[in-house]
C-alpha cells in the first residue's frame, strides 16, 4: 500500500502537537517499519521546513529533523503539470489539491490526514490517523 502522509500529521510528530501527537506517531512507525510505502510531496517537504523553522527559530535545529524525515519517507515529485493540474481542480485549499493531484500521479492509494474534509471531492481514500491504523490492523496493507 503505497501513502501520501499529509503535512499535518508530520508535524504533529515533530513539534509533539497534542491531541495529535500519539496516532500520528503511530503511522510515521508503520511507515518506518514499511507496513506501507509512505510518500511526502517535495511541495511538502518545503511547508515542513519553513513551519519548523518558524517553529523552532534556527534552521541548524530543522536540517537533522530533515534528514530523519527522508529517511523514513520517499519523496514524491511536484511537477508543472502537478501545479496546472491542482489549479483546475480549483479546491478551497490550493495545498490539498496539490498533495491530492501528486497522490494520483504517482499511484497513491490512500492520503493520511487530519484534514478529511478537505479532500470530499478526491476519490482517493484519505483517513486519518486513528482510521488509518485500523485500516491497517483489518489487514488491507500489503507492505511496502
């Protein structure tokens, strides 16, 4: 099964955001123990960087949060037609139809987010945390 794992819940577990903190942990440990196949969107990657720069106020601190992250994650292209593509869509939220639009041109079955709402008009299973664990645990992943 392969992922896109939203902006959202990477950083839910790097900046520990609670309520959120302990299920998002718990996909980014399916993802490390390649249950599945977690992607991340290059677009995506820059979000996480600028926000926990911002966050953390010292870009030295975010390079090896960074690192960890690729480690853990594939990187999913975002190209031109990724962005004329998201446009078209014209979503409320130009981010998630960038990250829905990667998810399709790259074979992704399933988007983890907290943002479910966001994606009502994907025809891409997304769920969230909680939802994708139990998913998970029903038996329908076939690793990575």
């Amino acid at each position: 099964m392969k992922v896109l794992v939203d902006t959202n819940i990477v950083l839910d577990v790097i900046l520990k955001r609670q309520p959120f903190y302990e299920k998002s942990v718990a996909v980014f440990r399916c993802v490390d123990q390649r249950l599945v196949c977690g992607c991340l969107s290059s677009s995506a990657m820059t979000d996480i960087f600028y926000l926990l720069r911002k966050a953390m106020r010292n870009s030295a601190d975010v390079y090896p949060i960074m690192d960890d992250i690729v480690s853990i994650f594939s990187i999913v292209p975002v190209f031109e037609t990724t962005i004329t593509d998201a446009l078209a869509l014209r979503w409320k939220d130009f981010e998630d139809a960038v990250q829905f639009t990667v998810a399709l041109e790259n074979g992704i079955t399933h988007i983890v987010t907290r943002n479910e709402a966001d994606y009502k008009s994907s025809n891409i299973h997304c769920l969230n945390p909680t939802d994708f664990i139990a998913h998970l645990k029903s038996g329908n992943a076939s690793g990575c």
